[in-house]
C-alpha cells in the first residue's frame, strides 16, 4: 500500500481536501456541474432543425430539444460557474451535502471552476478522473500506453490535476460503447490499474449496448483485477430491462446507479437498444432489488448534463430527487432508514478510500 492509500484510509478526497466521510451527509452520486458534450452533436439534415440546432437554448427550441437532446451544442455546455452555483443551491437548501462530479478526460473538467462552486456553496464535491468514450478523446490519446493512463489517474487521486493541486477522488466515469473500442478497453485497464494502486472506487458509463454488454464489462474489469464491490454500473435505467438482468449484475457485487432521475422519455438522440423509464418505474425496481437484498448496492442521482434539465430552462434541477422522488418513494411504502442508506450510506461507502 502506498503512504498516500495509507494516509487516506477512511477519508473522502473533495475538491478542496480531505474529509470525513460522516461529513458527506446525502449524495448525488454521479452529475455534471462544468463539462461539455457537444463532440455528440451531428449536424441535421433537415433545414428547419439546423435552424434549431444553432441558436441558444430559448422557449423557441426548448420543445425540440427535449426530444433531441443531443442535438444542439449550446444545450450540450455546461460552462457558467455563476449558473451551476444558483442550480446546486437549490440542492443544498433541501438538505443536500455532496455531488459527485464525475466529469473526465474529453468532458472539459473544469477543477478549479469545481473547487471555486465547492468553496461558494460549502457543499463537498467530489471530482472524476480517467477517460471517457473513445469519441471524446484527442487522436494523441491513441499514442499513450495503459500504463501512462493509470499513471495519469493515479498522479489526479494523489497529487492533483496538472498543476492546480485539486485531487480527484473518484475514478470515472469511465466511458464505455459497445463494442468497447481499443481506446476504451485500454481506458478500462489502466482504471483498473489505478483503482489497485489507489483504492479509489470506479464508475463506468455504459453508453451503448444492452445489460449483457454491461455485464460483461464489468465481467472484464474483474478479471483485470478490479475490485468490483467498489464499481458502479452507471445508467441501469437505460440499460438494464428485465428484473432477472438487474439480479443477476447486483449479484456481481457491483452498484448498480440509478442516475438518470427526471428524465422520463424516451428520447429521439437514444439508441434503439436503450429505454429511459419514468421516475414511478424507477421507484418500483429499486423496490424490487430491495425486496431481493440488494438495499446496500443502490445509487441514486439525475446525471445533469443538458441546460434543459436545470431549473433554469425549465428543467428538474439537481434538488428534483430530494424535492420530488423521496416524498414519492415514502408513498410507496419505502422507510425513510432505506431512503438514507441509498442517499447517504452506500455513498459513504463508495467514497471514502479502503484501508
């Protein structure tokens, strides 16, 4: 074990240090504060949604683009300090304590601009590192060995990105199509890699593909060495279809991350092998992996992205699960002792460093 792993034991690494992991309170386990998207955007052909597609978000496009979402690059940049500041406080003022942000290499994580909202709002954020897909990624990417990457994730975790000192404290999300391409299978090892030497738990980000590919990622993480009780297996609202599918991946020891609460569509820019549920079924098969013993293995956020999903463009926001969800879970007959294991427990666990 390495001094710094040693020296971390117990402790959760924000943006602005280390912390107690009692001190998290609930978390949003995997969102986006600062990052940008928009190596998605594929131009339209249609002249009407260009038209659409280039001018700002605006009550104009605002309907389109819930069923586009990808399709506009101003609504795929997250990039005002100011504005992620007045969304996350609506988080705070419901009881909110952590995010997790979990934007990487090819997303423009921003660790300055996090530690700056962290510092304003006083709420602890957890900062990502590794790669995500291999379209986000610089052609140089494909010159730099799996060792270099992990050497990378591991400098982030324990000295601090680049120059600035901020540590990361998580690694992801790990970007994952399907098939893996060979600089998303190489991104994967070297997680693996940096996830032994630092201990720092792994979120992988399944963004094509069905529960089986899923499932075999995190199949081959294992056999890499990972250490899959610390793996969260992102976006199960998206890819995870049948009871039997989710059983058998909760069965692999791995979370499984309820991330995308608030949207309730199924979107045009989706892949035909992905469903987005609604928040009501959601609830019930998070009920349903309680039911099967799975209570310790639930996560639970919205993965904000988009400027349509925050308030301020008509959006749910990043208090929507604690302003809307848990008062609908309670109706469903969930104990407010479940509620706090997935929102404050199990991140606390996820967080903090191993010994």
């Amino acid at each position: 074990m390495s001094s710094s792993r040693a020296q971390m034991s117990g402790k959760v690494q924000t943006v602005l240090g280390e912390i107690d992991a009692d001190s998290l309170g609930i978390a949003l386990t995997h969102e986006h504060l600062l990052a940008s998207t928009d190596f998605r955007f594929v131009e339209p052909a249609d002249a009407g949604a260009r038209r659409l597609a280039h001018m700002p978000v605006c009550p104009e496009n605002i309907s389109w683009l819930r069923h586009n979402e990808f399709g506009n690059p101003h609504n795929m940049r997250l990039l005002d300090e100011d504005e992620a500041i007045e969304e996350v406080m609506h988080f705070k003022k419901e009881g909110g304590g952590t995010i997790v942000e979990v934007s990487n290499v090819g997303m423009g994580r921003d660790p300055q601009g996090l530690a700056r909202i962290s510092r304003v709002t006083g709420l602890n954020v957890v900062m990502g590192s590794g790669y995500y897909v291999g379209q986000a990624q610089a052609p140089e990417v494909d010159a730099r060995s799996e060792q270099e990457m992990a050497e990378e994730i591991v400098a982030d975790i324990e000295v601090g990105v680049g120059g600035t000192g901020i540590r990361a404290g998580i690694i992801g999300e790990i970007g994952a199509s399907w098939p893996l391409s060979d600089r998303e299978g190489k991104s994967l090892r070297a997680a693996v890699r940096a996830q032994q030497q630092t201990g720092a738990a792994i979120v992988i980000s399944q963004v094509s593909g069905t529960a089986s590919s899923l499932l075999e990622a995190i199949r081959t993480l294992d056999s890499a060495g990972a250490d899959v009780s610390r793996v969260v297996a992102s976006h199960i609202d998206r890819r995870v279809l049948s009871l039997s599918e989710r059983l058998e991946l909760a069965r692999t020891g791995c979370y499984l991350g309820y991330d995308l609460f608030g949207r309730n569509d199924l979107s045009a820019s989706s892949s035909s092998a992905s469903t987005t549920l609604c928040d009501r079924e959601r609830i019930e098969q998070i009920i349903e992996l309680i039911e099967a013993g799975h209570l310790a293995r639930v996560l639970m956020a919205h993965d904000h992205c988009l400027k349509t999903q925050l308030l301020r463009y008509g959006g749910d926001g990043y208090a929507h699960i604690l302003r809307t969800v848990v008062p609908q879970m309670v109706a469903r007959g969930l104990r407010r002792e479940q509620i706090d294991v997935i929102l404050v427990e199990n991140p606390k666990r996820l967080l903090q460093m191993p010994a």
